[in-house]
C-alpha cells in the first residue's frame, strides 16, 4: 500500500510537487486495505532517446501524469538520486549482461547492492527490484535462462544483509513466455515447455517463499491486432462496447470478460495455476498502447493511446480485479514516459510515450484514475482503427534532390539485407531488371521493399533498417522493375 511510503518518506524538499504528493498519499492512505497486496500505477522511465530532457524536469512530468513510482531499465545513480527525492515510489533494475555474474557469486551480488542501493537504504520508497528484462523473449542468450533465479536468489540475500530486505526481487516476463502468446481462452495459459522447469518453476517458488509478485509485460494492443477480425477494438481498449456489448466466454471456467487486459492476466493465472503455484501475486510490469506508429500499424493513435491508459488507470485503481482473481490489487506501469527515438524496430517503438522529448503531454492523462472519462478534454478522431486498405512498400530516405543522408549507413543496411536471402537482391546486381538507375538510393529502395515482403510475417521483418527507410503508398516500380509490396491484413 502506498500508505506504508509516508510514515518514513525521507522529504529533501518541501516544493509544492512534493506537498501534493503528500496530499496524494494521505488519500490513498484513507483508502480500505484489500488484502496485503499493493496497488499503484507508475511509469517506465526508458531512455531510450537522444532528446530527452534531464531526470529532474522527467520526474516532475511523471508526477504531473499522476504517476506513483517511476521504473528503470538499469540502477544509474545519476536517474536513481533524483528519483529517491522526487516523492515517487522508483524500482531499479539489474541489466541482463549482469545476470551470470551476479548467479556465480554471492560476494559479486553483495557488491552490487552495496555500490548501487545503499544509498537509498531508509529510503521507503524503494519497494522492488527488477533483475532482468523479458529474459526468456530471447533465445540467442538461453544460457541466462537457468541463471536467472540464483541470480535473484544471491541479490534477496544481498539485500537482507544491507538492511534492504523490504525490497521484493522479481523479474519481468513477456506474453511470449507462455505457449503461442496464446490467451484464447484465458484458461489455456501455458508455460512454453522450454523454459518451464529451467526457469519458470524455480522463479514461482522463488516469488511464493519471499512474498514477491509475479511482473508480466501484458499489451493488448498486440494481442488485439493480431486478432483484430475476432474480437473489437473496445475490448482491447477497456471501453465499454456499442449494445448488446461484447463478452468473451471461457469455457474452461465458466467466467466472462468484458475487457482483454483481464483476460490476458487471467491467461497468466491460468498458467501459474498448471505450473502449480496458484497462489503468486501477479503484477503488472509494463503495459500501454502507441500513439502513433508506420502506415500498416492500424490502432496505433493518439485517441487510442489516451482511452486505453486513461481506463486501465481508472480500472486497477478500482480493486474491481479480474474474474478469477476478484479484489486483486497489484503495483502496474504504464510503458512509457516518453516517444524514444533511438528504439529500433516498427514506428509503434518510437511512439509508446505519454510525453513527447519537448516535455509536451501528448494527451491529457491521471494515472492515479480518479477523473472520469468525461472530464478529459476532447481527443483527436482515429484514422486508422482499420488496416491500411492498399499496398505499401519499404523506400530509402532522401533529400528533395533524391539522395540519401548517409551513403555508407545506407550500403551496410543493403549489404545486412542481402545476406539474408541473397537472392532477394539479384535484381539490382548488374544485369537485373533493377540494375538501372545504379544509385544508392534506388538499390537500397528495392532491397528494402523486397526485405520487408519476405519478412514482414516475421520478427525483424518491418520496414526500418536502422532508420533510414521509410514506408510510402505510391509505387516506386518502373519499366519491368516490378518493387514487391506488402499487403498488410
Ligand atoms: C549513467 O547515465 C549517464 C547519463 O546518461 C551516463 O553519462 C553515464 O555513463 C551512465 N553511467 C553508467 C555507469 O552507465
Ligand atoms: C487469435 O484468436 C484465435 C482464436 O480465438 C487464437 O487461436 C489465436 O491464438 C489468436 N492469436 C493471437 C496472436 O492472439
Ligand atoms: C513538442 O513536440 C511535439 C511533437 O514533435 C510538437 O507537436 C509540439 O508542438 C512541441 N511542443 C512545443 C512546446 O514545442
Ligand atoms: C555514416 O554512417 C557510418 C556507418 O554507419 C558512420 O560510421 C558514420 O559516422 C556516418 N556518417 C555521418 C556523417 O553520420
């Protein structure tokens, strides 16, 4: 409870930010305990960003969003310090690379804790520490997998030996780390078998024994486009639907869901529950929806972006919960404090923000959730709820004179594309149907519209390549050069 940060909240200023926040707590504080869970709605501080303003002027915009705590992707003194003044609650995290290290010895994570967190020993709003980031997404580094939880487990003994034993260490798990990312229906939440008794089974028990949640990345924007034809936008947006209203029936449980963030979080339960730990509080480390993204990335949109985060604020700090887990109240972060711009990968990357680098909002939102919906000024339409209805291609970056900004950036984005299937990009050798007119511009056209044809279907496959491609809806073919396109659905 947020209550449990103002008895011994460490104030080293008395602003006017600061005495609201005090307001705030207060509040919070009146309200009826619901179990030992906690409940409050933060944000992730990713950086993500070239652009971004200094942490002080970021803190004070997380707080202005009504954010409770503000999440990081690593433990840097130089974002950690102000963030212990701030008045906000901040959960540091333990970078990847640092995870075999850490499980190979004790003294290693003893001093880790000690060079990073003590500092912030009597400060009581440091509650949890991440260690890792979706570790089990990636199997180029499976070797990790196993090393997870001793790391975690030589970090909780850290931290109890440096008087830190209040802080609750978890991880964060992707919706990948259940079979298919599958949550149709809820009650079929499944383990991938690959990383079940490696991973998944040691970190339950793990979570179980230090009264620790269980923190899931849970987008239903994701889940919503890739299954736009089966289920409406509303339900992935927590908006009630148009009458006789939208409901998804389980089944399996016999419960029904009225919104698909519940739903994926009881997909999860479900899985917790087969593993054989039930009784895991479950957490919610990030969560959100673009507000903005490339032409095939329908959904993504200011309006979207503002209802979904405005009603999943209003809707955890109800307590109404989930239906499998009625009441149940949990810690949340919204993704992300602002649009970064150095994220690689589709447009959405760039656009998770509820702040633009400049420091404007880029819509009005109250994390904490008190206002209705109603009070909100009003929204910008959407224009893109549904696919692009034509074909697009994949073109180099230019100039108004047609060439490219960084000619050898350019050849090594082409040269990375063809080693990937190097008959993609016969037709621009000597000889090709695409061969003329034999510029950088023109081949990198073709390779990336031919790259982003073939692998569009799969991770790595949008049309990015380091940020110097661009999508566009008019055709670049020409004579027999025929630019393959992609259709998206
Ligand atoms: C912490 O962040 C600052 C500012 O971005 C950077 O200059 C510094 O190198 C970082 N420190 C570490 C240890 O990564
Ligand atoms: C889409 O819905 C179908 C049928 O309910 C389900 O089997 C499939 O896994 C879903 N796909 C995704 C990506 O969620
Ligand atoms: C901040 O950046 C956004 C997006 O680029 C822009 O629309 C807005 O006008 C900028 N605000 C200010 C105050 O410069
Ligand atoms: C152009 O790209 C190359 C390779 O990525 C990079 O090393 C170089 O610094 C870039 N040049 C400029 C002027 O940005």
């Amino acid at each position: 409870m947020l209550s449990r940060f103002t008895s011994t909240m460490a104030m080293a200023s008395s602003s006017p930010i600061v005495l609201l926040s005090f307001l705030f707590l207060a509040i919070a504080a009146a309200e009826p305990a619901s179990g030992t869970a906690q409940h409050f709605l933060g944000v992730s501080y990713g950086r993500l960003g070239d652009d971004l303003p200094p942490p002080h002027r970021a803190l004070e915009l997380a707080r202005s969003a009504g954010a409770a705590a503000v999440r990081f992707y690593d433990a840097n003194a130089t974002f950690l310090v102000p963030a212990a003044s701030s008045g906000l609650g901040f959960v540091p995290g333990v970078p990847n690379e640092l995870i075999a290290s850490l499980a190979a010895s004790q003294r290693a994570a003893d001093a880790w804790v000690a060079s990073t967190l003590l500092p912030f020993r009597r400060n009581r709003r440091l509650r949890y520490l991440f260690v890792g980031n979706e570790v089990l997404s990636d199997p180029t580094t499976k070797s990790r997998w196993s090393r997870l939880v001793p790391a975690m487990v030589n970090l909780h003994r850290a931290l109890r030996r440096h008087g830190l034993g209040r802080v609750k260490v978890s991880t964060t798990l992707g919706m990948d780390a259940l079979v298919g990312q599958n949550v149709f229906p809820p009650s079929a939440g499944v383990f991938r078998p690959d990383i079940i008794d490696v991973a998944v089974r040691p970190l339950l028990a793990f979570l179980e024994r230090t009264h620790s949640y269980l923190f899931f990345d849970a987008y239903t924007y994701f889940t919503w486009s890739a299954n736009h034809t089966i289920m409406p936008l509303t339900y992935a947006l927590l908006e009630p639907s148009p009458a006789p209203g939208y409901q998804y029936h389980d089944h399996g449980t016999g419960l029904s869901y009225t919104n698909l963030l519940d739903h994926m979080l009881d997909a999860v339960i479900a899985a917790m529950c087969r593993a054989g730990y039930c009784g895991v509080k479950l957490a919610l480390a990030e969560t959100g929806w673009p507000n903005a993204g490339d032409l095939d990335q329908f959904g993504a949109n200011v309006r979207n972006a503002a209802t979904y985060n405005r009603n999943v604020a209003r809707h955890l700090a109800s307590g109404a919960g989930t239906p499998r887990r009625p009441g149940m109240r949990m810690p949340a972060f919204v993704f992300a404090l602002f649009n970064e711009n150095l994220k690689g990968g589709p447009g959405t990357e760039r656009h998770w923000g509820l702040f633009y680098p400049n420091g404007s909002a880029v819509y009005d939102v109250d994390l904490a959730g008190s206002p209705p919906a109603a009070s909100y000024p009003p929204l910008p339409p959407a224009t893109n709820d549904l696919p692009y209805p034509g074909q697009l291609w994949c073109v180099a970056r230019t100039d108004r004179q047609g060439a490219v900004a960084n000619e050898t950036a350019v050849r090594e984005q082409v040269a990375t594309a063809c080693a990937d299937e190097a008959a993609l990009c016969d037709p621009v050798r000597p000889g090709g149907e695409c061969h003329l007119p034999d510029t950088v511009a023109a081949h990198a056209s073709y390779v990336f519209s031919a790259h982003w044809n073939r692998f569009s279907k799969q991770y790595g496959g949008w049309c990015y390549f380091g940020g110097l491609a661009v999508e566009t809806t008019v055709d670049p073919s020409h004579g027999s050069c025929k630019f393959p396109s992609v259709i998206p659905n």
